[in-house]
C-alpha cells in the first residue's frame, strides 16, 4: 500500500546523514533534534505550541488527561475510525459516545453530533479520515455554544488544510483545542519507528502537557500530576526534520495518484470515487472507494492474484467492537457507519507511483469489479 523503500532512496543521504549525527553524538533522548522539530513542525502548522511524543494514540491519551475529565464523563466521537480514536477514552474511564459520519466524506455528521450532546458531554473528537478534513467550522460552532473542548484528531490528515466560510485557511489539527497527530511510518509525514505530537494555542494546556507526557514533572523528580512516559526518540526527530521539508511534495504526489484514479473510475457505475469537500485541501493518506453491486472479497481476492494490495478501513466500526461490549457501544444504531463498513475498499496511494503503476492498478481493478459483479 505504501513504498516507503523508494521514498527513502530519494533522500537517503540526508536521512543517513541524520541518523549518524544522532549515533555520534549520543543524544538518543531528548537530544537537540527534538525541540528542534518542535519548533519547525510548530512554524509549519501555524501553532505556537508542538509537544512531541511516542505515538499518535498516546497524543490522544495526553490530550484528554490535559482536560481534567472525571470518570463517566462522555467523549464523543466518529465510529468510523481507526481504534485508537477510541480506545484512549475506554483507558480514561471516559464514556464513549459514537455518533454518525457523513456518507460522502467519511467525517463527523455534524446532525448527529448536536442529537449527541448531553450535559455530560465533556470533549468533542473529530476525526480528519483518510485525509479530508472534517467540518471544523460547524463542529467548531456546536462545541463553542456549549463550551465543549475540541481535539482533533489529525493522525490522517497532516498537511491538510480547511477553508473557513469566511476565507480564513488553518492547517489540520490546528482549529481546536487541541491538535494530535501520528508518526507511524506510513503516513504522509512519517519516521521510521512510531512517533506522535499534540499541538495547541494554549500556553497552559501545552504546560500539562509537557509535563504529563514526562511522568507529571516539570522539574526532574518532582512530580506534579499523574503522568506517563511518551517521548518521540532523538532519531525520529532527526529523520522527521529531514522529511518534513518534503510533506507538502508528498501530499501533492498524492492528490496526483489520486487524480488519476479519478479520471479512470469516473461515471463507473459500481465505483464511486472519494468525495472532496470544497472546504478541504484532501492530502489522500488513503485512497477509499465506495462500491455497490460487486461482491468486494472476490474484487480482493482478484487484485491479490495481481500482486495488488488492497485494504479495508476498517471492517469492524468501533461501536460493533467486542471491547467495548460492557461500555454499551453495540447499543449504537448507526446505519450510514454500518453500510460503508460493507462498501469502502483502498487501493494503494503513496508518494512514488508511477504511472505505468497507475495504470496497471486502475486496469486490473476494473477487470476486478466486472468478475465480481453481483
């Protein structure tokens, strides 16, 4: 799904050149590459404040503990995502509330975000899937009216942009009270291990959070909060220092693959291809399909028999989990959650696809969807 060898080749003496810095100069915690892509990162996004950290899903975890949430409290958030969205708020002993996306873009409905709201509503996750920005201004209203906190989950959608009614343009995982995003090597901006960050405008909430992702402490051995251990490695860092200057490239290489796509699936009558939404700068970190009338474990079984990967994000939506069985998510009826469960397929997106590749995929996918057809 992803080529990360060839992208690799094409900066590889920087990237070497990184890691031998860090192996030379043995600050392999902490060391002077983290804040220093703390800070690039922070004048990339527009934001005054970038915590590094080990991983998306702990960015999400820190986020919440941030918000001094009492057990109970509901945190609501898209079913349609990938689990860790969720997951965090079952660890918090927060209660998940899972509410609809919208059939077209994949993100948070924002209909069935008011019908969501209670007095015990305490934060608001929208999701930024598959790397079209949800409807941050609408989101941003609700959340405002009732005095919600917003975090954004942007662990997709880094590069991403949203246009605001009123022309205003913010990057993804910048608009609310607290951005996160994701590291792990496959996304648009990735390092080679796991690795995360949180960003926020908020001086002190970027305070509690430096000090929950360092055990609680601002000075060593003094412990002030309830923390945890979740630092991003001097070596991500410094590979991710060196690939950031290319996110933007990598996002156009995408939308490029995915145009393609496009112009060949178009007027399809068992393929419908990803909506872009007017306000969002889509940066394709998947590329979904929606199909109808096809049988879509025969359209994968086939591309497999042409060495074509494919994926479903993702077969289970988290309200249907067994995990979260006792916190009452398969109470959840969500019919638009449920029938793009059976409808969406991904084909491959990366930022060194040829088109010689474009159109062996987009050749064979057809073929596919023509055996397959119900």
């Amino acid at each position: 799904m992803v080529d990360l060898k060839r992208q690799y080749a094409h900066i590889k003496p920087a990237i070497d050149k990184a890691i031998q810095n860090v192996i030379d100069t043995t600050a392999f915690i902490n060391g002077p590459d983290v804040n220093a892509f703390s800070n690039e990162l922070a004048s990339y996004l527009n934001i005054k404040h970038v915590i590094p950290c080990a991983n998306g899903t702990d960015a999400l975890q820190i986020a919440l503990m941030a918000l001094d949430l009492q057990p109970g409290d509901e945190v609501i958030t898209p079913s349609f995502t990938y689990i860790a969205t969720v997951e965090v708020v079952a660890l918090l002993h927060l209660k998940p509330v899972f509410v609809e996306v919208d059939a077209d873009t994949f993100t948070m409905n924002t209909e069935s975000l008011k019908k969501a709201i209670t007095h015990k509503t305490k934060a608001i996750i929208p999701v930024h899937l598959y790397g079209q920005s949800a409807n941050m201004s609408e989101i941003l209203q609700i959340a405002k009216e009732k005095n919600i906190p917003v975090i954004e989950d942007t662990a997709q959608a880094i590069g991403g942009t949203y246009t605001f009614p009123n022309g205003v343009v913010a990057k993804n995982g910048t608009m609310g009270t607290i951005g996160t995003t994701s590291f792990f090597p496959s996304k648009n901006l990735g390092c080679y291990g796991d690795g995360g960050a949180i960003f926020t405008h908020d001086d002190a909430l970027a305070d509690k959070m430096k000090m929950i992702a360092n055990h609680g402490q601002k000075i060593r051995y003094y412990h002030e909060l309830v923390g945890c251990n979740s630092r991003l490695d001097t070596m991500q860092a410094a590979i991710l220092r060196v690939k950031l200057p290319y996110l933007d490239a990598y996002c156009d290489s995408r939308r490029t693959a995915a145009d393609y796509y496009d112009k060949a699936f178009a007027n399809h009558p068992n393929i419908t291809t990803p909506y872009r939404a007017a306000y969002s700068k889509h940066v394709f970190h998947q590329y979904t399909l929606k199909l109808n009338g096809v049988n879509r474990d025969q359209v994968i079984a086939y591309l497999a028999t042409k060495e074509i990967p494919s994926m479903l994000y993702y077969p289970v939506p988290a309200h249907k989990q067994n995990m979260f069985k006792l916190l009452g998510g398969n109470d959840f009826k969500l019919a638009t959650t449920d029938q793009l469960q059976e409808q969406v397929l991904s084909l491959p997106i990366h930022t060194e696809l040829t088109e010689e590749e474009l159109k062996y995929i987009t050749t064979h996918f057809k073929d596919a969807i023509k055996a397959a057809k119900i």
